[in-house]
C-alpha cells in the first residue's frame, strides 16, 4: 500500500492534517487547543490501537511521535478531547475520505480493488460504540428494560468498507451515524442509516460502480429498491 509516494505512512498522515485543518471551528477566541490538534489527537489515538481515551492521556507526556509522527503542537486531555470533538459536525470530515479516496485513484492503487464486473466490493454493517444507563445526549437511541423502566441509553453507526477478497487491507468509507435527529421522538434505525449512507456513497464517488454485501438482515424489498435506485 505504500509503494507510491503520496500513500506513504508520512505523506497520508499530512493529508488527513491538511484536511482537518479546514474544518470549520465553531468555538470563541478563547481557545487553547487548536482543533487541528484535537482532530488529529483523535486520529493518532486509533492510528495507534489505544484501548481508551485515558490510555491515550497516558501517552501524552511519554510519546514523542506524537508530534514527531502526527504533527500534533499540543496534545489535549481526555477531557478537552471530548469536549472540543463533540461539538464538531460529523459531516464535515467526509472531505478527508474523499481526499484519500482520491489518493488511491491518481496512484491507481485503488483499480487493485476493483472485483465484479468493474465494481468495487463495499461491506456495510452496523456497530454500536456508546451506552451508559447515565450518560446521554438528545442525539441518543433509548432501550427500555420492560420489567423495571431503566433507560439504556446508546449510539450506533453504519460503517462501510471497501473490500477485495485478495487483499488484507480495507479502504474505509465516510460511516453514517445512526441517531436521533432534532425533535424526533424514534428511535433511528439501520434500515434509515443504509439509506443516507447509499445517497452519500452515489454524491461522493458518482462515477463508481458497487456492488453491496450486507449482513441477513438486509435482502429485503424495499432496501433492495434503495441500492437498485
């Protein structure tokens, strides 16, 4: 994967700064931390397998790559990390995988990928990675246990990949959260995900064929109508 030298470890690290470094940042003048920074603190806590926010805190005082590897000036706390991220929209990292994504096809490393009759493979599939019978926000899904009312409060996503059976590697897709929007009562649901994802998947890649793998779940009529659309 990194036989062309703009899919170097350094240079893609460089990309994903460059495009975080044009998301908007919302917060007052009063600032500390460069979103930037928080951005790529983030990045640079998955990059390196961290199993915590606070394993990642840990790091900061120790990890010269940080700033050496990850261009990060100044590392925030767990907690600035989760404040300073919470408020930044989602939608406005799908720059960064288009921009890679983009990468991938100047390099032409992306037609390795390329499976059934010139489509490329995309593995879709919900995860969940927030619940907490106390912590919540209005964007959470809610569980009501039947016998005792307590509220399980959660979030899940719809993550997507593109895959090739002959390769080890996977390319990472914009994934689409699933979550209350403002003033609904519903909980959001997988099915609703798939279909925001598929429209988005079209609008950012538009001359691209894909074929979709999903789960048993996902043969159904109207989702089928969905992808043919």
């Amino acid at each position: 994967m990194d036989a062309h030298p703009t899919l170097s470890a350094d240079a893609l690290i460089g990309l994903v700064r460059g495009e975080f470094e044009q998301v908007p940042d919302l917060r007052t003048d009063n600032t500390t931390i460069a979103l930037p920074d928080a951005l790529m603190s983030g990045f640079a806590m998955f990059a390196l397998k961290d199993p915590s926010l606070l394993a990642f805190e840990a790091r900061r005082a120790t990890d010269h790559n940080l700033g050496t590897i990850f261009k990060i000036e100044q590392v925030p706390c767990d907690t600035q990390l989760r404040t300073i991220l919470d408020d930044v929209e989602p939608t406005h990292l799908r720059r960064v995988y288009r921009r890679v994504h983009r990468e991938l096809a100047t390099s032409g490393e992306l037609r390795r990928y390329v499976f059934l009759e010139g489509s490329y493979l995309v593995s879709l599939d919900g995860t969940g990675y927030f619940s907490s019978k106390k912590v919540h926000c209005p964007a959470c899904q809610q569980k009501v246990n039947a016998k005792t009312g307590e509220i399980t409060y959660y979030h899940q996503m719809l993550g997507g990949v593109i895959i090739h059976p002959d390769l080890p590697q996977v390319l990472p897709l914009m994934p689409e959260p699933i979550q209350r929007v403002d003033g609904e009562t519903k909980n959001d649901c997988e099915r609703n995900a798939a279909k925001r994802f598929l429209a988005h998947l079209k609008a950012d890649y538009p001359h691209r064929v894909f074929t979709i793998t999903e789960d048993a779940l996902s043969p159904n009529a109207p989702h089928i109508r969905e992808i043919r659309k």
